[in-house]
C-alpha cells in the first residue's frame, strides 16, 4: 500500500487526547495491548495515558516517515466488534475522532473503516456543505427519505457517507414493505424478481413494457448499490471520494427510485 503522508503534531495530538481520554477513553491496558499488535514500543510509564500514546504514535510515525500504521492503530481501536455493549461510547468517540481526522482528510466510517476526504480548514465548513447541498437537493425537489442525509455529522465526513447512507436506505423501504432481511442485490432478486414471482411489483406486469420497466427498476437498484456503497476492507479507503456533483446526481437518482417504492404493492407472493 502506498505510504500515506504523516499526520501533523496538532492532529495527531487531538487524535490521541481523545483516544487516551482520561474518563471514557481507552485504558492503559488497552493500549499497551493495542501497541503491541502494531510492534510499536509503549512510552515508559509515569507520564499520563495521553502523553504515553501520543510519544508512541509520533515516535512510529516518525520511524515510518508515513502515517500507514497510525491509521491501522485507530481502525483497531474503532473496530466495531469492541463496542458490541457499547454503542453510545462508540458513536460518541467516533464524532470526535471525525473532527480531529477531517483536519487530515480523513473520516472513521460507522464501520469502523477509514476513508479519504477533502481535508477542512474550520469548523463550520461541514455545516456549510450540509446547508449547501440540501438547499441544491430540495431545488430539485428530492424525496424527503434522501434530504434525512443532508445532515453536517455525515458532511463532516465529505459527501460519500451521505450518499452511502441514503443508499441503504433504499434496502430499509424494501426490507419494511416485504419483511425480507436481505441486503443490496440479493435483496432485489428476493424482492423483485420476476422467476419465482415478486413480492413488489411496481405495475401489473402484464405487458412486455410493463415488465421492462419492473426490470429496469431492478438493474438500477443494483447499479446504486454496486456503485455507491464501499465495499468493505481491511486498510483505510484512501482512493474513493465522492465530489459535491457527483453527490447531487447519486442523492437524485436514489430519489426517484424512492419515489418508485412508495408506489410498489405488494403481491402476496
């Protein structure tokens, strides 16, 4: 993978206040632990939990010349299978963690993964591109389910979690109208498929161009998700960024396939 440019003194230091935060963040153990699966040397004890991670991170960075494996390090600690009981402290650690990253052009997913973003200067910009898009998004009178996206906690990770986002909301409407528990294509196939009888139709289907329609809603459908949703994977996403035009032409498009669902029925299959 290629080396990926050193977090800043400032950066790093917010990073690592927040992990190491006295009352809710991780313990001295956990990051001893954590240190050791990266092979990086723990700082000698007697200075605090913050003080300890941040020599460790900057003394690795340094050694490295690139932030590869300070990224690795808050995946690890972000990793979701860490917070099963524990959703609220994860939410939480990861909106700050999110305004300290946005600063490198980074962002921690819910997924625990970390993606490239344009980089902010201030701390309203992600407001600014909230505001920004809704307003374009509402002049083209999107579907209310997609403006629920438009808010500044997904923006302030860059455009692609709220396009990520609104597209699962489009399983959501599927999985409600038909009770399946499916996800993405498969959940299309089970939901609209035409060879074993569909659960959702969006027309009667009785002629050839009735059910070309129905087809072509499902190829789409497909194509939102084989398109906009990031495949899941171990290192951080540093090559796929969504920009503000291509937001507006996903969030549309995902949109009027909205608006196609609210009027799917059911068939009783």
């Amino acid at each position: 993978m290629p080396a990926i440019n050193s977090l800043t003194e400032q950066q790093l230091q917010a990073i690592c206040d927040i992990l190491a935060e006295t009352s809710s963040g991780l313990s001295g153990s956990e990051i001893g632990r954590l240190l050791a699966q990266f092979g990086i040397e723990n700082s000698p004890a007697g200075n605090s939990k913050r003080e300890r991670l941040y020599l460790a991170l900057s003394h690795k960075q340094r050694q490295d010349r690139c932030a590869n494996n300070v990224l690795y390090f808050i995946q690890m600690a972000m990793d979701p299978v860490r917070y099963v009981q524990q959703q609220a402290l994860f939410e939480s650690r990861r909106e700050q963690l999110n305004q300290a990253l946005s600063f490198a052009g980074y962002a921690l997913g819910r997924d625990g993964k970390l993606v490239q973003t344009s980089a902010v200067k201030t701390l309203s910009e992600a407001e600014q591109r909230a505001g920004h898009l809704r307003s374009e998004l509402q002049r083209r009178d999107v579907h209310p389910d997609v403006l629920r996206f438009c808010k500044a906690e997904f923006l302030q990770e860059n455009y692609f979690h709220a396009v990520l986002e609104a597209t699962k909301s489009i399983s959501e409407k599927i999985r409600q109208k038909t009770g399946l528990t499916a996800d993405g294509a498969e959940l299309v196939d089970q939901a609209f498929g035409l060879k074993n009888g569909p659960k959702l139709a969006i027309n009667a289907l009785q002629t050839e161009s009735e059910q070309s329609e129905h087809k072509g809603l499902m190829n789409l459908m497909k194509g939102v998700f084989g398109d906009a949703r990031n495949p899941t994977a171990h290192s951080p996403k540093i090559s796929w960024t969504i920009t503000e035009k291509d937001a507006l032409d996903l969030l549309t498009m995902i949109s009027y396939i909205h608006r196609k669902l609210d009027r799917a029925v059911g068939t009783g299959k």
